[in-house]
C-alpha cells in the first residue's frame, strides 16, 4: 500500500504549477504547510549545476514531491514499460517511455473514476449530457498530471530515471476532434464540469481521422490525413459490452399497435470511454465517444451466391460512419455522410441515456424505473449547437413508438429535457436538410419532424391569427427550389432554453435571426458568455505567471477564477511588473527557440509578438492583419531612418479543404512573408510568421508567448471567441472590435486597457442599409491605396502577377465583411500599440489589469450559469473520497 497521489498537497507542497517554473527568475518560495517533512532539501541542492533547458524548466520550491511518490512513479513506470511494452531500456524508443508515463499517469484515475461513478450511482443525481460533434481535446497528459497533483512527483520521477518530460508530453498527439472554437468549448466545459462536481458525460463521434494536418508547400496550405490513433491511445477503454444498434433507411409502418421503422440497415455504435479529471477533487467523470461498427450479419442474410467476400469487404461501407471528422468551421455541407454521422451520434446517445435512467436507483426499491415522469428530473441533454438536433424527434420516436407514450406526454418530457445553444450567426452556416435525403435515411424522422411542425404552426396561427408571412418564417419546413429542414428551428421548438455565447450575440439572436420565435416565447431565451478553462489554459501552458500569481494571491484562483481581481492591488508594484515582464520574456524566448528549431527562422525576441491565431475565413479579416502589415512594410520603406516598434507578426490556422478564398488568403500571408522577410532594408523591425498546423498543443506554446492578441472579425460576425479569452488570461493585450466577447472583455478590463477600433453593430447595419462602397476608401486613403496596388500589381507575386486576383476583386466589389470601411482606424489603433510598447512598464501595467480582470472569462463561470439557469442542478464544491479512503 503507498500514500495517495491526488490530494491537493500530497506531492510534498505541490507547486500550483505543478512544480514546474519557466526560470530560475521565477521561483517561488514560500514555508511548507504544517505536517510536511521539512527536511527535504530543495532541488539545487541535490543536482549539478542547471544547463539552460533544464533552468526553463525548473522545478520551483513549492513543486517538490514527496520521496514515497517519486519512488512509486519510478516503480510504476519500470513495470508499464517491462509489462506493458514489453520493453527493457536498451531498445526502448523515446515513445515507449511517453507510453509508459501514460500508462503510470493514467493508473491514478482509476481508482477515481470508478469511486466517482459508483458515487452517481449511489446518490442518483440529475445527469448532464453534452451532446457535440466535436471535442477538440488536444492533449491528455500533462493536464491529467495538473488536475490530479501530479506533476511535481513525475517531473521528478522522470528526471530521476534520466530522461526529459518535455521530451516525453511533446510525443503525445493531439486529439483533434474538432475544427476550432465550438469543439474546444466543449472540452473546456467537460474540465469545469468535472471540477463543479457535475454528474456529466460528454458524447461525441470517435473519429479514426480527425482534423486534417496542415502543411505548408510553396506558400500552399496542402492536407494530410491525422492518422492520430496509429500508435494507439493510452487514455480510451473501449467498451465493447454496452454496444448499442442504430438503424438507417427502411420504411415507415403504421399498424394497430402504433408506427414501426422497419427494413432497416443496422450499424453498430461501439462506445470508448475517456476520464476527465477534475480539478484536485477526486471526481472522474467520462466523455464516451462512439465507434461504427458493422454488424456481423452484414449483407450475409441475402442470397448473394459467392458474394461473402464482397460482403465481407463491404463492412467498410457501415465503419466509414466514424471515419473522419468533416473539416468545416462556421459552413454547412449537406452530404449524406455527415447527416448519418449525425444520427448516429444521437441514436446510440439516446439509447445509452435511456439504459442508465432506468437501470440508476431511484430513491425507491423499484431495480428499474417504469415511468418517465421523472426523465427530465433526472436528465438534462445539451446540444452543442445544431448538429445534434435530431436528439428532438429521436426522443419523441422513443417514447411514442416503443415506449408508448402519448404524443402530449412525449413532447413535454422532451422539451423540459433539451436545450440548444447557438454558436453562429452566418447563413451559411445554418443547417438545412433536404426533404429527400430524410425521406431516404431517416423517413420515420421525418414523418415526426412533420408532425411537431404542424403543432407549431397550429400555436403560431392562435397567436398571430392571420399573419400567414409569419408563419412561413416560423416553419420549421423550407418551401423553395428544394424543400429542406431548418435544424435551428426545430432546436428552438423542441427545446426549453436557447442560449447564444455572448452577450451582443445573444441579443443579435433576439433581434434578427430568431426575432419571431423570441416575440412568441421571449422567456426561453437567455445568454451563456463562453469561457475557458484556467488549468490547461494558464496553469499547464504558462506555469511561470501562475506561480507569481499564485505568490500573491494564493493558488485559490484556480478554481474561482474572480480571485484575479486581487492582482489589481499590485498593478502598480514594481517587483511584480518586474516579474510580470521577467515571465513574459522568458515565455518569448522559449518561442522563439522553438521557432527557429521548427521553421529556421531567426526571431528578434524583443520585438513585439503580434499573434492571430483562429481559422482561415473572411469574416475574421486576416486580410485585414495583411493590409496592416503592409503598410507597415511600405513606412519602414519610405522612412527606414525613422524610429519603429520592432514586431514579429504571427499568422496560424487552417483553412477548410473546400474553402478556396480561405486558401488563396493563406497564401496571401507566406507571400507578403517571402517579401517582407527578404528584404534588407526592414531588417529584425518586421518579420512576418506563418504559423503552420496551428492546433490545441501549439496554442499552448504560443499564447503565453504573445504580446498583442489580433480579434478583429466585423462587428456581429464573430458569437463570441474564446482565444481572445486565452490571450487575455496569459498577459497580452488586445486590438479588436466590438464584437463576440470583446465587448464583455473591454468592460470587464476598461476601455482604457483595450485596444478597440472599428465600426459598431450599429454602425455596420447603418451600412448596410445605404450600401458599402469599398471604392471610396480606396480612393481617399494613400497607404491603402498602395497596398492593394501592390497586391494586384504582382508586388507581392512577381511569377503571377495575377495570382491575387479574386481576393482584390472580392475586396473592391463583394466583400461581405468590409474590410477597407475599418482599415484606416485600425492602422491609427495599431500605432497607439506601437506607442505604449515603447514604454515597457506602462504596457506591463496594462496586461496586469487584464489578467486581473479576466475572472468572469472561465469556463467554471459559464457551466456555474448552464447548470443553475438551464440544468437546474447546483454546483459542488464537494470532494468524493480519494481511492485511499474507506467509502463512506
């Protein structure tokens, strides 16, 4: 028997940063609590003078672990790599040693996860299912290590057995479940959900290839399938014994005993479960993700003479369900492929939640529920957006066709069940499923979603008797060329509560896009301002600016992030900007390493670091960032005696396969980036960086690094963002508009420590309404006129001067997101940035006020308010007894 690992202090004083610290500069020291062996000596005692890799990474004072924890890990992982690699350490590869940590690592939750579920198993709470197509998870290690107190005895353990664990966490892949903002959110919500002490499940689609790898060729963005699962993943247990059927096609019965689905094709959902740690409170909770699979009868039950081969073979047709995540971000693509994807994700949900309610205790002898009464007491389903909208007419196909319910019951049980969130405003975005493609797939859906619409259009008719334009906006059924389904609609009708994820977005929501259906039930809609989670995104990815802040105000923020405020009484103190800098610096000079390892590009570590990161699409206006660049490039041309704040200008993200704007604008960036770069006369004052494959695991290396955070969608364009939160949260400042969360973020820090320019929602509208006319912007401003002269000039392309053709054109005569109407108070904002960089300390101070304002952007904030004004569950603070503890 050895001592727990998970208890908050159990590895000795575990560091808040889990015992790793970016520098000697920032190493904290504070007494060891009361009870602890304080005759360890510290780290520098024991070990031979630090190189320079092992200084970044020192383990602060705080982070020393206890002598019986680092002895055990070591055990551990010894006979992980003897028993579970089948491994000695003569042939052992630097991946089985990443395999062994997991392994070792994922030992702790065990015990966990099982206490956690026996608990909800026991005390029957109301369950919270977070149903999404996406969950960009990125990696599981290190934030296993952090949540679980664990850092400080593997660093140790690691180092002990001579080996480098940042070597070891940079071999994991990521899990790239998800496109951007809406699969990360749901990741962030699983870690607050878990650390609130929520009975909550996350279910999704295991999808074998997630998003594409993104490479760069000569100045291209090329795809590459991410083969992520090739060399297995140590974090899933597959679940073979809960396997659940789904059915596609047949046909729709309807006889005495009520509506059959019949002459269905079968596929099988084969579920993988994932733990998700909280935050040091020994609660494991689980996303379970689904697998297709076929059925082993599969078109063997016909009479193809000699076709079992071919049947065999034809397996593949059913498995491709769960083959790849569509590459899409903010656009509907309505194939086939991915409306099974869809259904399949709900059917197999369904009936796993279905399962659980009955089979769960129900503070009675009952051993199983006979009544669905209480379903909506017990259960809570949330859908991430459209995508898993057909959870509406699946519920109601349960409980009228198999459990016989009446429609008046089905339908109340269901509403006070679901609710949808929305996450965009772009009509391109909506889903619209054709008539026919539900006809062929899914026909007894069908016939359902025909039916809650003719109830719908009924209660419209009572209300606004007469108002037969109303109706036709209200329908959940499109008339047009091609009848289609409208999937927000049907979310907004079946569910109780519709939230958008900021607050300008919400009320876009109410105003425009769903005006009528707020006019007709204005108390369903409310307002859930997207947030992120502080542990991976401060405490694993910026360790040192959580040590110094947890030596001011104590390491309580982790979990009640609002405790930052306390920051603001030291905005003005010397030693703390000095180690606000002091960590920043640090974090550049990492970067930068890891810059010029990865892309050979010498970088002026003292320049500022200008950043956006976030998916290739006109509405979020990199155009913009290259029309900024630019003229910087052309003033340093013009003037190259004059005196300039130095930057090093960061571009990231991937542009969908399909999106052929969004690749040409990409190699817009590496073009100006050859040119700018090139060029002698501008030297180390501007270079441009194409940062390539952006993902999960490389945010977390670049957003400590980052100086000036680049949010600048057109107003109403952008619901919310969340990397803007993650930048403010890690010590950058922001240049943006008023737009998504930014709005809430420069009330929250003050409008005089954000950088915010443009046109309002107001203002764009107002446009709209007298029309844009990109021309005279072109005509009156000099600097842009040049710009884009030099973009259709072939400045920028000297082998293709027509190579930008289609994105001038789209700028001067279509640009839907009116880029040249913000170019030149954005340009004017960029030189007030340039001015406060100059004065190091003023800048410092600034950032001060925005980490210490950015309390109310955490992810536990936001599920505090889904789970009291949606869920109607409360929060816990309450810790399951860790596996070392006799259950009470």
């Amino acid at each position: 028997p050895h001592t727990d690992e998970g208890e908050a202090g159990s590895g000795g004083v575990g560091s808040v940063a889990g015992g790793r610290s970016v520098s000697a500069v920032t190493q904290v020291h504070l007494p060891p609590p009361a009870g602890l062996d304080q005759t360890r000596p510290d780290r520098a005692a024991m070990s031979r003078p630090l190189t320079d890799m092992e200084r970044r990474k020192q383990i602060s004072v705080r982070g020393l672990a206890g002598v019986e924890n680092v002895t055990d890990i070591k055990k551990n992982f010894n006979r992980h790599l003897h028993f579970t690699l089948v491994k000695d350490r003569n042939v052992a590869t630097t991946r089985d040693y990443y395999q062994a940590l997991a392994h070792t690592v994922r030992d702790h939750l065990v015990g966990r996860w099982i206490r956690t579920q026996q608990y909800y198993y026991e005390k029957d709470p109301k369950r919270i299912y977070y149903l999404s197509l996406e969950f960009y998870m990125g990696r599981t290690l290190q934030n296993t290590m952090v949540n679980l107190g664990l850092q400080g005895a593997c660093d140790e353990a690691i180092y002990q057995l001579g080996l480098d664990i940042e070597e070891l966490e940079d071999i994991e892949e990521d899990a790239g479940l998800g496109n951007g903002g809406l699969g990360r959110l749901a990741a962030c919500f699983l870690d607050s959900m878990a650390t609130l002490g929520l009975a909550a499940y996350g279910y999704g689609i295991r999808y074998e290839f997630g998003i594409f790898n993104q490479k760069i060729a000569n100045g291209w963005q090329i795809e590459e399938a991410d083969d992520w699962l090739r060399f297995g993943n140590p974090w899933e247990k597959a679940r073979p014994e809960y396997t659940i059927p789904v059915n596609f096609y047949g046909r729709v019965d309807y006889t005495p005993e009520g509506v059959k689905w019949v002459d269905t094709h079968v596929v099988l959902a084969l579920p993988y479960d994932t733990p998700v740690p909280g935050y040091r409170n020994n609660t494991v909770n689980t996303m379970r993700l689904w697998s297709a699979k076929a059925p082993n009868e599969f078109k063997l039950d016909d009479f193809n003479v000699g076709g079992y081969i071919q049947a065999v073979l034809d397996r593949n047709l059913a498995e491709n369900i769960s083959r790849v995540l569509y590459p899409n971000d903010n656009f509907f693509e309505g194939k086939e492929l991915r409306l099974k994807q869809e259904y399949f994700v709900v059917a197999a949900t369904l009936q796993d939640i279905i399962r659980r309610f009955k089979s769960s205790k129900f503070g009675s002898r009952d051993p199983v529920r006979t009544t669905f009464e209480a379903f909506p007491d017990k259960v809570a389903i949330q859908l991430n957006d459209t995508h898993p909208a057909l959870a509406i007419p699946e519920l109601m196909r349960i409980f009228v066709d198999i459990e016989h319910l009446s429609w008046e019951k089905a339908w109340e049980i269901t509403n006070r069940t679901c609710a949808y969130t929305n996450h965009t405003v772009l009509p391109e975005a909506l889903e619209r499923w054709p008539v026919h493609l539900f006809e062929l797939l899914l026909p007894r859906h069908l016939s359902i979603i025909y039916e809650i619409n003719r109830r719908h259009m009924e209660n419209v008719a009572r209300r606004y008797p007469g108002d037969n334009a109303r109706l036709g906006r209200m329908s959940l059924i499109e008339e047009g060329d091609m009848k289609r389904i409208n999937m927000a609609h049907l979310c907004i009708v079946g569910a109780h509560a519709v939230n958008g994820v900021a607050r300008i977005h919400s009320e876009i929501l109410k105003e425009t896009v769903f005006k009528d259906f707020y006019e007709m039930e204005p108390s369903k809609f409310q307002n859930k301002t997207n947030g992120i989670t502080p542990r991976r995104w401060l405490v694993l990815c910026n360790p040192g600016l959580a040590d110094i802040i947890a030596e001011k105000i104590g390491e309580e923020y982790i979990v009640e992030m609002d405790e930052l405020k306390k920051l603001l009484k030291f905005a003005n103190d010397d030693a703390f900007i000095r180690a606000v800098a002091n960590v920043k610096q640090e974090n550049k000079l990492k970067f930068s390493v890891y810059l010029e390892k990865e892309y050979n590009v010498k970088i002026n570590p003292s320049s500022m670091f200008d950043v956006q990161v976030k998916r290739i699409h006109e509405y979020k206006r990199q155009i913009l960032n290259c029309l900024h660049i630019i003229t910087f490039y052309n003033r340093i041309k013009r003037e190259p005696n004059k005196k300039y704040t130095p930057r090093t200008i960061m571009i990231g993200g991937k542009a969908a396969p399909g999106y052929h704007m969004a690749k040409l604008i990409i190699r817009l960036i590496t073009a100006i980036g050859e040119v700018v770069n090139n060029d002698p006369m501008v030297g180390d004052r501007l270079k441009v960086i194409y940062l390539e494959n952006y993902r999960v695991s490389l945010a977390e290396k670049v957003i400590p690094a980052s100086d000036l955070s680049e949010q600048i969608s057109t107003a109403g364009t952008e619901a919310s963002g969340t990397g803007n939160m993650k930048f403010m949260l890690n010590g950058a400042l922001t240049i943006g508009t008023m737009d998504g969360a930014n709005v809430e973020m420069a009330e929250e820090a003050g409008m005089d420590n954000f950088f915010i320019f443009g046109m309002r929602v107001k203002e764009v509208d107002a446009m709209d309404a007298v029309g844009y006319n990109a021309q005279s912007y072109y005509d009156r401003l000099p600097e842009l006129k040049q710009a884009m002269d030099q973009i259709s000039g072939g400045f920028f392309s000297p082998n293709d001067h027509g190579l930008f053709g289609e994105i001038v054109n789209m700028l001067m005569h279509h640009d839907r997101f009116k880029v040249f109407a913000d170019y030149e108070d954005y340009i004017k904002c960029q030189d007030r940035v340039s001015a406060l960089y100059m004065n190091p300390k003023e800048w410092t101070k600034m950032v001060i006020k925005n980490i210490a304002t950015s309390g109310k952007f955490s992810s536990d904030r936001t599920i505090g308010e889904y789970a009291r004004q949606i869920w109607g569950v409360e929060p816990s603070k309450h810790k399951i007894p860790p596996p070392s503890e006799p259950r009470e």
